[in-house]
C-alpha cells in the first residue's frame, strides 16, 4: 500500500496543455526500477547471468534475440501484479463523463463497503481525462486517493488518438509516462486506437506496446501495464514479457449472450478485427482457446466488469462475476458504486470467489466439454464444464448453464483431472481415488438486509478477520492465501457433500446460471474413518 502522506496533484494546466508540455518538460532524472522492492527478479531491466530461480527452482537463459534474461515461470515483467489487478473504472457506467468528485466519492465509498479490503485498489480514471477537472484548477486535487489506501490509474492510447480522439502517446511515450510518474501514477491501461497502422503482425505491436512497456520501467515508479489491444495480433504470445495484463477480447457490452455483428468474432485465434458489443459468452468463449496463455505477472483481460449496470439478470451477473474470477481476469468494476444495489454489492463482494481470482496460481480455467443446447430467443445455448487447478491443491469446478432451461449438471473427477493422464501410455491419475469435499462458493452470498445494512453505514466494520462472519472477509488484513492456510470459512463458501473415488458431482443448474464449487481432498486420517 501507498504512503499515506503521497497526495495526487494534478494541475488542469498539464492536463490540457499536454501536447506543448511534451515539448517543455525537461527530462526527469532517470532512476532505473528496482524490482526488489516488489520482491521479484525484473527480466526486463536487469539483464544478469543465468541462474536459480528462488520461487521454482528452474533455470533461467538469455533470450537469443533481446539478450534479456527469462526465468520461466517466474513471470512478471517487473514485479507487479503477480495477481490480477482490482479496482474500478469509469469507462463501462460513465464513458467521457467524469469529474473528480466523482472519482473520490468512489474511491470514498469502495472504502466504506468494504471493496478496498476485499482487494480493489485501483481508481482508474478512463479515456477522456484531459476535461475531467474542477475549477481551482485540479484534476484529483490536493485530496488523496493514496491516503484512502488506493491507488491512481490513467489511460492513454498507443497511438496518435485515444479512442475518444484525445491526445494519444504514440511517439511521446517516455514523455508521458516521466509525467504520470510525477503524477504518483500506480497504474496505466493503454489502448489501441489510431495506431497509424502499426499492427497487422505480433512483431509491429509489441514493438509499439514494448515503447511504453520500456518507458515506464525507466521512470523508476512501479506502475502497473495493463494493455488494451483487444486480442489483436495474438498478445497471448508476446505480451506476457512487457506486460502486467493484456486484453484479450473486444469491449464487453452488458449482456450475457447477444451476438452483435460488430464484435464478429467468435474465437480469439486469428480474430482480427475484435470489435465492440461483445457478450459475456462471447468473450469467455474466447478465452477456452488461449487460456494457458495466463500466469503470475499476466493476467489476461476479460474486460471490466458490468454488474450493476442493468442489462443482465442477477444469475447471470453471478455466471459474469464467477467467470471472470476463475479465469483470473482482472476484476475491475465498471459501475456506478455510489448507486450500488444490495444484491450487486453481495456479488461483488463475495470473498469465497475472489479467493478464487487472487489465487497464487494465477492461472485460467480450462472448458472441459461445451456442448450447445436449449437455445433461447438468440438462437444461443450451452452447456460447459470449466475446471481450475489452485495453488494449494484445491480444484474448482464451474457447471455453467447458458442454456434456457433448467437442467442437472455433472463433473466427473475423471474430466476434472483430465490433464493429469500420463501421456501416451494411459494411467488413471491418484486424485481419482480420492474423496473431495465440495464447498458451495455462492452458498454464503450475503444477504440483501446485509448489503443494503452495509451502504447505509449501519453493519459492523471488518477490521480483522476474527469476527466469525462467513460473508465478509478483509485482504488488507490478511491475504487470501495467508486466509485459506487458516481456513477461513469466508473463503470456502458452504459444505454442500463430497465426491467418491471416481465419482461424479451433480447438481441441478437454473437457466443462465452457474453452480461454483471448490473441491478439497479430505484429509487421508479422515478418509480412512470413513471407510471403516
Ligand atoms: C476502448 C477500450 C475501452 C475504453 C474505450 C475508451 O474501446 O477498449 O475499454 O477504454 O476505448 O474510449
């Protein structure tokens, strides 16, 4: 967390005087970004001889065309994000119209809800920024999201424009990002449009995203690099390197399943032209494909979430929220908070399945089966199971219903550990012999009386996490891996039965919904009580 005593001070007269100040501003002084401080090894800046990697024992080599030293599976670029990125953005509720009053008031009531402590930090001021200010004459003025414990996200485009036709950085990058640095700047989603044409090939675009990926290391501030370039030219390839997360579809839209012929794609390999209008199905769908791609240190983005926005029931605002979790997808909400109904805060704030999204692993979930059936006025419906690995050994399974019917549901174990069949010669995997308890991750949602009990400032505050509730969990207290090591029962949602050796777990699922669960291994001492 930020030193309190930082304020944000943004004089209007930079912000719409940019492009001269390009011109004006000295170069600061270059301090080089020590990624010790974020308690990882850079494999951008500090090109150093092969050696021990401390977090997984493997070897790290020399990039045979940068000279750059990659530790594999150590991953962050430099340091950050080690898991996905939370916070807010304004751009899904608010577009072009935002002010500082607004961002504040956010930030201020993110705090009181308790969103800051279930982890989302960030206040990401969107596209448009360069008119978002008061009249003494500041942007974020004097006044202080960092000693709110946030932290202050900008955007800009890697290219001549934004996409909202403001100033764009292309060209000006170590200009822009020496300025947002002196901004106190935590946080930067960089954008795609009017790139001159650079793209078309994964080598243009990350030579272009890699300008601004060098910049902001030189600047010495740790600022995290969320790319936005909507999947084009396979990112899932490259950006894992210059990057903390990279969009891997075109603009969400608030609905669960509507084809719109702007965002034509249906997969993200070869999909040049990722559009906008894109449904939630039509971008989780995309991820199937490209989901090894994420990892510690780069996350790949679902885009920002839409709960609260009116478009979707309150299933499928659950289906969004637990889909976007489990395939570690930032988790930025994209409403207006100060607006918040209670059902929507309880989605937002359900720790079992932000547990799920700030696993270390900070892997994605892999669909095991897909199959279209019952399809609804769109002519869409589908059945898939998606499972997830977590760190510490529990597994999740999603039994996603988008179909318009109701049906039972089943995850056998033998699809769930799929991928632990050896290759080649087939042998059954132990985990199949196994017992797992399963744990409804939606079971405990809080209840409306509490939610609303929360936005009326009339529910106790969560200081520490001691307080026995099964709803409510603090982050900043304590982590979420620190939580599940305790085996905080906010974290594991409710027993709901358990699974045999080679069993089948079954569940009866309503239309556009989503039964969520994670599966531990009973311990053996218990299991052996169990068999006798
Ligand atoms: C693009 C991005 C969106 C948003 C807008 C702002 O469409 O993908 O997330 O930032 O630009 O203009």
């Amino acid at each position: 967390m930020q030193d309190g005593s930082k304020a944000i001070f943004i004089p209007f007269f930079i912000v719409i005087r940019w492009n001269i100040l390009r011109i004006k501003l000295k170069s600061p002084q270059r301090s080089i970004y020590d990624p010790s401080l974020a308690g990882r090894r850079s494999t951008t800046s500090f090109p150093t001889p092969p050696q021990k990697d401390d977090d997984n024992s493997s070897v790290s080599y020399v990039d045979n065309v940068t000279g750059k030293v990659i530790v594999p599976g150590a991953s962050s670029y430099n340091g950050l994000n080690l898991v996905p990125q939370m916070g807010w953005d304004n751009w899904n509720a608010f577009q072009c119209d935002v002010n500082e009053s607004l961002l504040l008031n956010t930030a201020r009531a993110m705090v009181d809800y308790g969103l800051r402590d279930l982890g989302y930090q960030y206040i990401v001021l969107d596209d448009c920024w360069s008119i978002g200010r008061n009249e003494s004459g500041y942007l974020v003025a004097d006044h202080t999201l960092h000693s709110m414990g946030m932290k202050f996200g900008m955007y800009s485009s890697a290219g001549i424009m934004t996409c909202a036709r403001y100033p764009g950085s292309l060209g000006y990058e170590q200009k822009d990002a020496d300025l947002w640095a002196s901004w106190d700047v935590d946080y930067l989603k960089y954008d795609n449009c009017f790139n001159q044409g650079q793209s078309g090939t994964p080598q243009i675009s990350f030579n272009r995203y890699n300008v601004m990926s060098q910049a902001l290391n030189k600047t010495g501030r740790p600022i995290v690099y969320a790319m936005c370039n909507w999947g084009q030219d396979s990112p899932f390839d490259w950006a894992y390197g210059i990057a903390n997360s990279g969009r891997m579809s075109g603009d969400v839209s608030d609905t669960f399943n509507r084809p719109d012929s702007r965002c034509p794609c249906t997969e993200s390999i070869g999909c040049s032209w990722p559009g906008f209008h894109c449904s939630i199905m039509n971008i989780l769908n995309k991820m199937a494909a490209v989901q090894s791609r994420t990892m510690s240190g780069y996350a790949q983005d679902l885009d920002m979430l839409e709960i609260g926005n009116g478009g979707q029931t309150d299933s499928e605002y659950v289906v969004h929220f637990s889909m976007w979790a489990i395939n570690s997808s930032p988790l930025l909400i994209g409403t207006n908070v100060l607006t918040l109904s209670p059902a929507n805060l309880a989605i937002y704030s359900n720790p079992a399945v932000i547990a799920l999204n700030q696993d270390p692993s900070a892997t994605a979930a892999i669909r095991k089966w897909r199959y279209l059936v019952n399809p609804d006025e769109f002519g869409e419906g589908e059945i898939a199971l998606w499972t997830r690995s977590l760190d510490n050994g529990d597994q999740v399974i999603a039994l996603l219903n988008a179909g318009n019917a109701s049906m039972m549901m089943n995850a056998t174990l033998n699809d769930i550990f799929l991928d632990l069949r050896t290759a080649g010669a087939y042998q059954a995997p132990p985990q199949l012999d196994e017992i797992w308890d399963v744990y409804d991750l939606w079971a405990n949602r809080m209840s409306d009386a509490e939610a609303a009990a929360i936005i009326n400032g009339t529910s106790m505050t969560v200081t520490d996490n001691t307080n026995g509730t099964v709803t409510r969990y603090n982050a900043t207290a304590t982590s979420y891996a620190q939580g599940l090591m305790n085996n905080d029962t906010a974290l594991l949602g409710a027993k709901v039965g358990s699974i045999g050796p080679m069993g089948t777990w079954s569940a009866m699922i309503p239309r556009h919904s989503v039964g969520l669960y994670r599966l531990r291994q009973r311990t053996s001492d218990l299991r052996k009580r169990d068999e006798l």
